[in-house]
C-alpha cells in the first residue's frame, strides 16, 4: 500500500502512484484550505460520503461515485463521513503533458469540467474495484515506474475508460445543445488556461465571438453565476491555496495571479475575503 502522503496535495514527485485504502481521516487534510491539484487524479468512492468543492462548484460524493480531477483543477473537502474510504490512481502533471492528453481527449475535457462526479453501477464499480486491485499489485512490481510505456498504457486506459463513462451520458436524441451551455464549456476552457493573466469578461465574450453582454447573459443562464463571479472565484481560491500552501512573498502570489500592483491585489483580495492576505495566511 502507497503511504498516506500519497495523495497529490498538488502534484507528485513520481509519474504514477495508486491506493484503495484511502480514509476520511487523510482526506481531511485538504479542509483547511483550496488544495491547487497539479496532478491528475482518477477516484472511486468505495464507502461512506464527501462533501466537496471542484472548481467551484459543491458535491457530495457517495459510494461508487468516480471522481476525475483534471491537473489545474482546485478542491476543497469540507466534510468527510467516519467511514469514508476510496480508491485512487494519480500521474503526475510532467507525466501528463509528456502524453499530450488535452489533444487527445478534447472531447470530453468540457463534459468533465462541467461534471467531474460520475455516479456508477454496481457492477460497472465493482469492475473499477478489480482494476485499482490490479494496478496496486502492478505497482508493487520492480521497475514498473521506470516503465513509461506501460505507464503510458495504464493512463490510457483510465481515461479512454473515463471517456466511455461520459459518452454513455451524451443526450441520445439530436437534439442540439443549447447554445449557453456551449458558451458556457468554452467559457470554462478558456478560464482554466488564461485566469491567471486575464480577469476582464471582455477577453473571454471576445475569444467566444460574442459581445460581452450577450456572453454574461448566457452564461449567467447556464450556471447560475456572472462570469466575473466565476473569474473572482477561481482568482481567489488559487490566492488561498497559494498563501497557505507555500512561504512565497504576497507580492510573488499577485504577480502570478496577474497583478502586478500589490495594493490593488491587497484590496481584491480584502473585498472578496474580508481579510487581507497576510491575515488569511496566518489564521
């Protein structure tokens, strides 16, 4: 069995590690704070509940509810049942863009974004049961993390399996998809690759083709949410999980965040925390 520090906190120091005895009591490691997830991770929850934020948006995790959490993503637990136990595979961010998996998968990278808790028969999880058994037992084995292409091979079939899970989901009438909810996944991509250097909802209604009036109109239709509510937030919780997570200067935090004026980030952060960074830092 992996040890418990394991789990990526952010990203992995090896290309590849997998447990099945993951408890409540390691997952609540990540409810202090936003955790920025560099590595991908692919999660079966084998017994007992999670209540948790991906990327915004709030779960509740159950059993045979397979979680993938694409590199990039940010999570947060905040309650974990007495007897929580899950499964999980992890490859490290360096190991994934060796494998080019954006271009790949592209199909089912706005699904996933969208909806990263996929809930499974029985037996379609008993089927992922076997498989993280298998790959604990493979892991176990000399040279395995020296072998990139069976590593190679062990992440394609994640996620081609993971890709077949979501395509089972796609509407089976043809129907087209409502024309918010594409702006919406687009939006979302588009986020995930620029909020570091872009905050203005122009730039993303101008990349969409859109005017930024119409664009706050559908996104707001299809999530719920403003787009620049969805910009802030993941501004703030990549600030959070920075700020409690390394010893880098505030000022370091900003400019990564795409500020290059420490007393307006100081500001930003205040208005939307109630504290200033420093004070979050060290309560």
């Amino acid at each position: 069995m992996i040890i418990d520090d394991a789990l990526p906190k952010f990203d992995l120091p090896v290309d590849f590690v997998t447990d099945d005895s993951i408890t409540g009591d390691i997952l609540n490691q990540y409810g202090r704070f936003p955790c920025h997830i560099k590595a991908g991770v692919f999660v079966l929850c084998t017994r007992g509940t999670v209540r948790a934020t991906i990327n915004l948006s709030e779960y509740t995790i159950s059993r045979n509810d397979f979680v993938t959490v694409l590199p990039g993503s940010f999570i947060q637990i905040h309650e974990v049942s007495s007897d929580t136990r899950v499964c999980f595979a992890g490859f490290s961010s360096e190991f994934i863009a060796r494998v080019s998996y954006v271009e790949t998968f592209l199909d089912f990278l706005p699904m996933i974004l969208n909806n990263p808790i996929m809930p499974l028969t029985e037996e379609i999880a008993q089927l992922y049961r076997n498989a993280f058994s298998l790959l604990i037992r493979a892991y176990a084995l000399p040279n395995t993390l020296d072998n990139k292409e069976i590593l190679k091979s062990i992440f394609t079939i994640f996620f081609q399996g993971v890709g077949e899970l979501y395509k089972r989901c796609k509407p089976t009438t043809n129907e087209p998809i409502k024309r918010e909810h594409e702006l919406y996944r687009q939006f979302i991509q588009l986020l995930m690759a620029n909020y570091t250097q872009e905050h203005e909802v122009s730039f993303y209604a101008k990349k969409c083709g859109v005017t930024p009036a119409h664009f706050s109109g559908a996104i707001r239709k299809a999530s719920g949410h403003s787009p620049l509510a969805i910009i802030t937030g993941i501004i703030v919780m990549n600030a959070k999980a920075q700020l409690k997570s390394t010893r880098l200067p505030v000022k370091e935090i900003a400019f990564s965040l795409g500020f290059n004026n420490l007393s307006f980030f100081n500001k930003y952060f205040r208005k939307h925390v109630q504290m200033t960074p420093q004070e979050y830092r060290e309560c």
